[in-house]
C-alpha cells in the first residue's frame, strides 16, 4: 500500500470535519471521493498533503509516517492541485509547469528540469500555448496546465479537488485522459467530485463521505439508488451505457 489512513480525526475550532477514517490506497487506481459539500473530501485531501494536520489518527505513506518527512520530501511524493481558482502571479505556461520541478532542484531549474517540462507539455499537448500568459488562457487550459505541473513534479500519489469543476464537456473528457494516463504509469490519484456519472465512468474505486464519515467504500455498487438518497438526500434513477452508471436526479428526497 503506498498510503494509508488510521483513525484519521479532523476539527475546525471544535467542529468535527472528519471522523474516524481508515482507508488504503494502492497504486495504479483512480480512487474518487464523492460527498454533498461539507462532507469532509476537501478536507481529507489537504490531510494526506498535511497542509492540514489531523487531531488524531495516522497517516502513512509507503509505511511511513507522514510527520516524518521535510516538505521536500513529502513534495516528491504527493503533488496537490486545489480547486480551480484565479491566478495571480504573471508566469507563462513553460514557467509555471517549470514550478513543479521545485521538490528536485530547488529554485534554481536545471536543464533536465526544463526538459522534463518540455516533455510533459509534449505529452499532454500543451505545446501551441507553451508560451502564453497563464491568466490569458480558459479555466479549462489552466486546470490542464496545473495538472501538468504536478505530473512534471513525478510525485507517486497525485491529488485533486475537483479538477472538471466549471469546465466544459471537452475539458472534462480531456482532464480524465490526462488523469488515465498517469494511473496507466502506476500513479495512485485521488480526485474530489461532483458528477456522479463521471464518477461511475472513471473510477477504480469510489469513496462515499457522509458527515465526515465513510459512508461507503468500493465500486459501483458504491453509487447505488438508496446510498445516494440517504447521503445526498435526492432520489434519482440510475441507468446503465457500458457497464457503467448513468445518475439522473428526480426530486428531493423526502
């Protein structure tokens, strides 16, 4: 297992946000945590990063505790991008995907730095904007631009919050091609969402929060009718295409 969660409790103040989690993660799965807002996945996230650090529990990367690694060497291991929001520093795309290459050398880029990211623009087909400011582009580019910088940060467990967020259904699909393709390299990625449907399409493993809690824990069987009514409280119909979930919401669950 290359992370794993014990008794993992988290308060703001003396509200509880996360209460005893136990969870495993091996590598090479697209694991999804899904949850109403306030359900703790955000939260959760910035625990295993340990920008936040939990009140109780353990969490444990390649059987090592999280409190034991520098910044910089937690930061080869995990790379975060956070929910998509404005940009305010003036770097062009190269420059910025260049930033995820600090964990290995510091401040000072190396040449195998640059071409790592020149590689990784290459890969992922952002080479026609390689060179444009990153406040000029879409919210979907930019979301691309920093999920490839955490790919040229080589990090072994990638985490996402809500990487398809007010993005458009090209963006999406292009984002989760992105995604596949680093879990193809034996990647462990972790992603918050929303859309129930891409969920079911994309997913290894779904994880369902409920009031901080693990509601849920596996597959498909995970995204059933009646645990969508009692976390998110909205009755829905479920489809299959695929071998895969289609969710449509009716009404409010009453």
């Amino acid at each position: 297992m290359i992370l794993k969660i014990e008794a993992l409790n988290f308060a703001y103040n003396k509200e509880r946000v996360l209460k005893n989690i136990n969870l495993e993660a091996e590598k090479g799965k697209l694991i999804t945590l899904i949850g109403p807002n306030g359900s703790g996945k955000s939260t959760l996230l910035k625990c295993i990063n340990n920008y936040l650090v939990p009140n109780q529990g353990i969490i444990k990367i390649k059987n090592k505790n999280i409190k034991d690694f520098t910044k910089k060497e937690l930061a080869k291991i995990i790379a975060y991008v956070p929910q998509a929001s404005e940009t305010k520093f003036n770097l062009n795309v190269f420059e910025t995907i260049l930033m995820g290459r600090k964990a290995h050398s510091g401040w000072k880029a190396t040449q195998k730095d640059k071409d790592i990211t020149a590689k990784v623009i290459c890969e992922m087909k952002l080479d026609k904007i390689a060179f444009k400011d990153i406040n000029n582009l879409s919210g979907g580019q930019q979301q691309k631009v920093f999920i490839a910088r955490a790919v040229a940060q080589a990090a072994e467990i990638i985490l996402l919050d809500e990487p398809t967020n007010n993005l458009d259904l090209k963006h999406q699909l292009e984002i989760f091609e992105m995604i596949e393709n680093e879990v193809s390299t034996g990647k462990t990625v972790i992603v918050t969402m929303h859309d129930l449907s891409l969920v079911s399409r994309f997913s290894d493993r779904i994880i369902m929060l409920k009031d901080g809690c693990i509601y849920s824990d596996g597959t498909g069987h995970t995204l059933s009718a009646s645990n969508i009514n009692s976390v998110y409280g909205v009755e829905v119909s479920l489809k299959e295409h695929n071998g895969k979930k289609i969710i449509i919401p009716e009404k409010i669950y009453v």
